[in-house]
C-alpha cells in the first residue's frame, strides 16, 4: 500500500501551572467532530510549522503567543487511512489576549483541564503529543491504522 506524506497541522498547548487550554471541536467539522483539542490547524504553502502554531491560535483562540514564548517542541509522526501525516505542538504559557472561541463554526466549546484529567474524547494525536512535550520527547509515532479508533 502506497501512503502520501501531508504535512497536517500545527497546534499550541497553551499551559497554566498544572492546567492545560483545549477546545471542543464542532460536529460540524470533517475530522475528529466533538473530540477536545489543542488549539491549531493546517499548515499552509510556504509556511513553516511553529508559525502556523502561532497563527492558528490567534485566529482560534484569540492569543498572541511569540516564538520566544515557546518553552518545548516535538512532531509527532501519525499513520490513518488517509496517509501518513506529521503534527508539530509547541507549548507556551506567555500570551496576550484571554483565550475566547473566535470560530463558532469550528469549536464549540473552550475550557481549561488539569493535565492528569484529560476530557474524554480527546483527539488521540494530541494526547501523544502532550504527552511527549511534557516528557520532553521531541518526535513520536502513532499508528492508527491498526488501531481500535
């Protein structure tokens, strides 16, 4: 089986001591409706993976996060049936701006959690990749093809 390597997105774990910021993805979205997420979204053309982390998050969140706030990095490597996709989390606790949910049409909810009280369902990517930033790993593999999701 050939598989396509996309470069999928790039998302922002927002922290504050020993809580994290996620959004309910909409029922209205294509992947992973009413799944908790981090903040973050498609790279675009020409644009490298830490700056999409940070656009994104402004426009869904309403944040203002500078490269120089981002404490830990990691890629996480993921396999669907859809292809083979690479997800970058950069993880910040200096912003500007009160997180607010500026897209209703693609979240529907925004709260804070404490790190060892994930939301269930939560987008199984972005659990590996809280889980390596917070381990300081900086690239993991997730296969979900062969998977239960």
């Amino acid at each position: 089986m050939s598989r396509t390597l996309i470069p999928a997105a790039a998302c922002l774990i927002i922290r504050h001591g020993s809580h994290i910021l996620l959004q309910k993805r909409s029922d209205k979205v294509d992947s992973w409706p009413n799944f908790w997420a981090f903040p973050g979204g498609k790279v675009d053309d020409g644009e490298m993976m830490r700056s999409a982390a940070l656009r994104e998050a402004t426009e869904e969140i309403g944040i203002i996060a500078h490269p120089e706030h981002i404490e830990a990095e990691t890629i996480v490597m993921f396999q669907t049936i859809q292809g083979t996709k690479i997800v970058y989390f950069g993880l910040v606790e200096q912003y500007e701006n009160a997180p607010a949910i500026i897209e209703p049409d693609l979240a529907s909810d925004l709260a804070w959690f404490p790190i060892t009280e994930l939301p269930h369902p939560m987008v199984p990517h972005h659990i590996t990749g809280l889980s390596a930033i917070l381990a300081r790993v900086v690239y993991s593999e997730v296969d979900m093809v062969d998977s239960s999701l």
